[in-house]
C-alpha cells in the first residue's frame, strides 16, 4: 500500500472531529482527515440542523392559530411535508460543502473512506493506503442504539425521520430524553398522533424536576400521549402495514410507526485492527484521560465517541483545546472545564438550562433558594390561548452566587446562552437583582424575581 505522512490524522468529519483538524492546521500542522459517509457529522446531517428546522416548522401551526388573536385571516392552509424535507434536504447539501470547503481552505488533506487504526501511528483507508502520523484522533461520534427485542428491525432510529416518504397518521416514540422528547414535540406540531413511551416515572431525566414535570403538563395538553413507567416486550408487523407493540406487564398498542430513540452508543465499528482496540468505558466508549489520550500510545479521542458531555458545542470545544495542546506554542493551561454548560431541548416548550439543578445543588451546597416564575407569555394575552413559561434560579444562600438557571418555555435556549456567561462568571443573585432588564421581556423575569423559597441542605428531593 501507498503511505503518506502527516503530524495528525483525524478519522471522523464530524463537529470536533473537523474543529480539530482545522485548528491543528492553523497551528502549523501536517493535517488529514477521512470521513466514510458525510461531512458534518450527525449533528449536520442527522441531528441538532435538521432537527432545528423540523422544530421551527412544526411551530408555524400553533403561530397562525395565534395569528387569528392579532387580526389575520388566513383561510384554509395545508402542511407539505415533502416540501419541507427537501427543502432541509437542499440546506444540509449546502453545510455539507462548506465544510470541505473549510477544511481544503485550511489546507487539510481530506480522504473518503473507512479508516481504520492499524497500530500506533498508522492508520489505513480502505485497506488500500496507509498514513502514518504522530498523533491520531478518533472522532467518529456516536450511533443510535436499539435495544434487542423481538421485531426490532420493524422500527426505525432518529435517523430516518429526516427522510419519510410521508408523514405517518400515529407514530410511537420510545425513549425519555432529549431525542424522544424533541421527536414525539415535532411530530405532534405536525399534526400526528403521538405516543411516547419511557419506561421511568418521568422523562428528561438529569434535568432538573420542576422543568421536567412542567413540560409534560404542557406535552400533554398539547395532546401528545405521553406513557410513563411503560416498556416495550415486542414489535410485530402487521398485514396493513402498521405496528403493534406489546408492552411489558400486558397491553397493546397500534401505530403506523415506531421510532426508537432510547439512547446512542460508541460508534467504533470497523475502526480498530485485530488486537488494536484501546481501553473502553463500562459504556462501551473509548476511556481518555483529561488530554483526550486513550491508552493506545499516540491516540486520542473526543466528542461523543468518549461519551463524556455528547453535544456539539463540547465537541467543538474539545477539538480546539487538543489542537491547541498538541500544536500550539501557547498551551492550554489546564484540562477542558466542563462546568456550567449550557444546554437546550427544542421541543414544545423549548427547554434551556445551564448550571446545577436543584437536586444536585443539594447534594454541593447547604441551604438554598430558589426562586420560580411561573406566567403566560405577552404574546398570548390577546385570546384563549394557555402557553405559559416557567423560570427556575438556584442560588446558594451562603455565598449568594447563582448555580444554576433552569427555563422552559418560548426563546428558552436563546434567553439561556446569555445568561450562561453571568453564571460562569460567578454571578450573585444580587449582581442579577442590580441588572435592569429589558421590558416587556419574557427574559425580563430572570433579573426581577424577589420571592425565594428556602430549602436546607437536608431536604429529600425527587428523582
């Protein structure tokens, strides 16, 4: 085989993967990466992009209900589906072309193939060529995950939503965390009969409980059908095309679709020789250390392929602070802070949070307070209409700092990021009460709220 070298080698285009090889090349380094299936990664393809667009388009129904409040008469309108998954089909096309176009501008040598770690130092593609490399980055970010039951290959993955033939009447959405959540919100705004199951008392479990339990009060109103404490047994086929799913402790139930969104894994497939793997999680991702370093000399991984924090932005971050620490004169002057990420679920309502829930400040700190607010958005005030939003801010009673921010409702993820940077920076609640806020402003509340609950350090609270 032909063999080329570099001072990095990336397997995997996706957000941190590409971020590293990019930034590992503007520090002056000798840079390739291979990508078997698209650039981007899942969160471009198959993930946060479409999905987001998916979102925005399941909300126009319940905005031109409520443009009927503001004077418009709009007449008889119809969904195309098949208008809006082309129309995302087309953007991701165009996201796909500009990350090549980022990485050849960079100057980093691009391979499409399947890579594979053949030892320390070398990698091969397609079992045709050989690159050998100081450093080798393993960036192939996760798969989704379906649990091994009878019938499984009658229900689709997260996947496939994104590419439908055509929108089914029902659909069963299993899972309770932030895939499930954001897919059975999507398709109910798209007028389908939604059932998500999840197999605990409540989904979204690690956020905080308050926003968990406010979020399925308004899932449910909203008529999404939600089935907590339920699993499935099996998935069977039937004549008429549609699925009946036997849930465990006995009972039936019959939808066009299944969608499994019930967690992802590791997706190393193919990507270690015989006896080359390294050192996995209990999880199945690749154990590192906190310089992204897996037990294999010489290799290194990052994003969801280590299973650590999955999002993009942290990927992105990881890629940028390795880059850095292998290439730059300038070192990082300690390990990735993973504190205070801000995060987001873009269902209906929109969730955002950043900082510790109530539980976990519990467990951190002694007494605390916490202030809530819950109100119906000014938008809605002029007909029938009950949205309402609900703020939450943690603050430890003893330092008054604020550690943590929970929201859901409209703009939650995009009032969040800003608030975000006050809390990494340490802000107290009294740094928020001297904050002058912008009226009339949903985000308004998070610097007027006066009324604190104090809850001490020994309170139970729930799951």
């Amino acid at each position: 085989m032909s063999e080329e070298q570099f001072d990095l080698v990336v397997i995997g285009a996706g957000s941190g993967g590409v971020r590293a090889a990019r930034t590992a090349a503007g520090h002056g380094a000798r840079v390739a990466i291979i990508e078997e299936r698209f650039f981007g990664g899942t969160c471009v393809n198959v993930g946060c992009v479409p999905k987001k667009l998916f979102a925005y388009g399941a909300g126009f129904a319940g905005d031109l209900e409520l443009a009927a409040d503001y004077g418009y008469r709009l007449g008889d309108w119809r969904f195309d589906w098949a208008t809006l998954r082309d129309n995302k089909s087309r953007e991701i096309e165009r996201l796909n072309g500009i990350y090549r176009r980022i990485l050849d501008q960079a100057g980093v040598t691009i391979f499409e193939g399947h890579g594979r770690v053949e030892g320390p130092g070398r990698v091969s593609v397609d079992g045709e060529r050989t690159l050998t490399a100081e450093h080798i980055l393993i960036a192939t970010g996760g798969k989704p995950f379906v649990p091994d039951i009878p019938g499984k290959e009658h229900v689709r993955i997260s996947d496939d939503l994104f590419y439908l033939e055509a929108l089914p009447k029902t659909v069963a959405v299993v899972g309770g965390g932030y895939i499930a959540s954001e897919f059975a919100s999507i398709l109910n705004g798209f007028g389908v009969t939604v059932h998500q199951l999840y197999r605990r008392e409540l989904f979204l479990r690690g956020f905080d409980h308050d926003i968990r339990a406010f979020v399925a009060e308004h899932m449910a109103a909203k008529g999404v059908h939600l089935h907590f404490n339920t699993d499935v047994d099996a998935v069977e086929a039937r004549p008429d095309g549609s699925r009946s799913l036997s849930l465990k402790g006995g009972g039936e139930l019959i939808v066009d679709e299944v969608f499994y969104a019930t967690g992802r894994d590791a997706n190393l497939e193919g990507l270690f020789a015989d006896g080359q793997t390294p050192a996995l999680n209990d999880n199945g991702a690749l154990r590192v250390d906190d310089y992204f370093q897996t037990t294999m000399k010489s290799v290194h991984a990052l994003g969801d392929v280590i299973d650590r924090v999955p999002l993009t932005p942290v990927a992105l971050a990881e890629g940028m602070w390795l880059a850095a620490h292998l290439f730059a004169e300038q070192k990082p002057a300690g390990p990735l802070d993973y504190r205070n990420i801000p995060t987001a679920v873009f269902g209906t309502p929109n969730i955002g949070t950043v900082g510790l829930t109530e539980e976990e400040a519990l467990e951190r700190f002694g007494t605390l307070r916490v202030y809530r607010s819950s109100f119906r958005p000014m938008r809605y005030s002029l007909g029938d209409i009950q949205e309402r939003t609900l703020i939450k801010l943690i603050v430890d009673d003893a330092s008054d700092r604020v550690v943590g921010l929970h929201m859901a409702g409209e703009e939650a993820a995009e009032i969040t990021q800003g608030f975000a940077v006050a809390i990494r920076m340490g802000a107290t609640k009294a740094d928020f009460d001297a904050t002058i806020g912008i009226h009339p402003t949903s985000a308004e509340e998070v610097v007027t709220l006066r009324q604190a609950e104090i809850v001490p350090a020994d309170t139970q609270s729930g799951e």
